[in-house]
C-alpha cells in the first residue's frame, strides 16, 4: 500500500506546485483531498482483502480458517491487523494533529498556517501509515529546520536581510514522500517490526 499512498502524496503536490495558492489553499479542497486518501487508501485495502481471501481458499491449509471449516473471526482479525490498523491508527494520529493545529490557527487568526495546511499535515499524517507517522513528525521537523537554516543563512548572512519566516506550506507533503521512502530500508530494524502491524 506505499506505492498507493506515494502515488497520492505525489499527485497532490504536483497539484499543489502547478495551482496557484489562492486556488489550491482552501478548506474545500483540502477536504477532498484527504477524502479520496481515505477513499484510495481503504479501497485499496478491501482489495487486498478481497485478494487474501482467494489466495487462502486455494491453499490446502489455510482454507481451513475458512468457512465451512471454521467462522470468518480469523480472516477478520488477519485482514484489519495486516491491511487496515496501520492507517487506522495513523487516521487517529492525523487526527489529533489536525486538532491541534486547526485550533491554533483558529485561536491565532490563521497566523500560523494556511487553509489547507492543516489538510495536508492530516493527509501526509494518515499516508504515512503505522510506525511510519511517527518517522514523519521526526522527518518534517528535520526537513523544516533545515531548510529554515538556510533560508536564515542565505538572507541574513549572504544578503544582508532580515531573517524571514519559512511557511510550512510546501514541506508537509515532501516530508511524506520522503518517509514512505526511507521506511522501505528502516523495516530491516528490529525497532520497526516492534512498532509495525
């Protein structure tokens, strides 16, 4: 399901960089967005279901959790662990952080964040899956702190300006690229497989 939520993260952001921001940085769209990931993403795993259960029939010996042979509890608690709690959870994640921020941008007359930031962070937030969520927060952070040094470097030092402001708007979503990316070498850790579904 990375290369699923990889194809999202990067159409939006193809989509993000081609509208202008006044067109692209609404409320609505920013719904939509994480509604067809929902969409997409929980699509995506009812196939997969759907597939695990063919794949089972025609074994010899998993057909046997299975009806006839036994209730479907099995085949439920293997396809919700294995294809749905990852995004599940990272939903939950997302959601809180989505929480937090929207709060805050209320409280604050939007001083933090645009419309749809918010959206992306939830978005980027859910793709990134379970454990991978938690690399995303350390990634976004990195990435921000990087490129915020050297925006300071590049106008305080070499231009003789004012330190700017970086926005967050157009790193939520390259922080996630980059997250499913690197999370295909950190499932060889020990510590992913304690955290992973």
């Amino acid at each position: 399901m990375n290369i699923v939520a990889l194809s999202i993260i990067a159409a939006v952001f193809i989509l993000q960089l081609l509208i202008p921001k006044a067109r692209f940085s609404t409320k609505k769209i920013g719904l939509l967005v994480f509604l067809a990931s929902l969409f997409l993403i929980f699509g995506s795993a009812f196939y997969d279901s759907y597939r695990q259960y063919f794949v089972w029939k025609s074994d010899g010996l998993a057909q046997r959790f299975l009806p006839p042979y036994a209730n479907l509890d099995y085949f439920i608690y293997y396809i919700r662990y294995h294809f749905f709690n990852p995004y599940l959870f990272s939903l939950a994640m997302g959601s809180l952080f989505f929480s937090g921020a929207a709060y805050l941008n209320r409280k604050f007359s939007g001083r933090f964040f645009e419309t749809i930031e918010p959206y992306l962070m939830l978005t980027a937030i859910f793709l990134s899956g379970t454990p991978g969520w938690l690399v995303y927060v350390f990634v976004f952070l990195v990435v921000y702190l990087l490129a915020s040094a050297g925006l300071t470097f590049y106008e305080v030092v070499l231009r003789k300006q004012e330190s700017p402001r970086l926005p967050f708007y157009y790193l939520w979503l390259p922080s996630a690229i980059s997250t499913i990316i690197i999370s295909k070498w950190l499932v060889e850790l020990p510590q992913w497989g304690i955290m992973k579904f």
